[in-house]
C-alpha cells in the first residue's frame, strides 16, 4: 500500500498527457470536489477519476482479484472503497458535474487507443 500513488500516477500522466496533446486545459486534484477529483475540466464540468482496478474493485476484472492473505481485511477495505466512490459520484452529479471514471485496465497497451478516444467524445458530449 505504501508504493501506491494517489497522484501522478503512470495512467494518470498518460491521460494527461493525451488532454494536453489535444489542446485541453485541466487543472488538477482539487481538494474542495468530493473524492479530488484526478483531472477537471472547467470548461466541459467535467470530473475525470482514474481508478486502481485493485483498490476501488473494479467489477469482473483481472487486476481487482482479492489476495488470499487477509481476505476478509481487504474485501471490507475495497467494500469501503467502492461505497465512497458511488457516493461522491452521486454527490458530484447533483451539483452539475459530469463524472467520468477510467478503470487502470482500461488504459492497457491494446485498449489504450480506444479508451482516450472515446473520453474525448464523452467530455465532448456536455457541449454539442
């Protein structure tokens, strides 16, 4: 748990990254949004969350398996997790806030491409 970055993380930078390569201003992690959000769009309203399969139990994933030491202390722990992340998205949602959420998988080598594709047409969405 100690090695696992809340910020700046590998898929973090790579959609970042992609943002910036087309011509997107963010700003980052702002404390006062429920959860902190990972990347905000102001001008969209729009929330990005870049979830760590394992620790926010990404549903029939490969990477969220639980481990089989201290099962129990890691399904209550994930649990928590999940209850958190649903009640920021609905508290976010209400205010105005368009929530999207990119599972770590998702930003795999093969479905990478596909993946940053379809969050410009999401975010692109609010506007048309």
């Amino acid at each position: 748990m100690r090695r696992v970055r809340g910020k700046g993380a590998t898929p973090e930078l790579l959609v970042r990254k992609y943002l910036s390569a087309k011509g997107f201003r963010y700003s980052l992690h702002d404390k006062d949004l429920p959860g902190t959000p990972d990347i905000i769009l102001e001008k969209y309203k729009t929330l990005i969350f870049i979830h760590n399969c394992f620790l926010h139990g990404h549903k029939d994933c490969e990477y969220s398996r639980i481990p089989d030491t201290k099962t129990e202390w890691w399904k209550k722990k994930i649990g928590k997790t999940k209850e958190i992340d649903k009640e920021n998205k609905f508290i976010l949602e209400q205010i105005g806030w368009k929530v999207i959420t990119i599972w770590e998988c998702q930003l795999m080598p093969e479905k990478k491409d596909k993946t940053l594709y379809d969050l410009i047409v999401e975010i692109k969405k609010n506007t048309a």
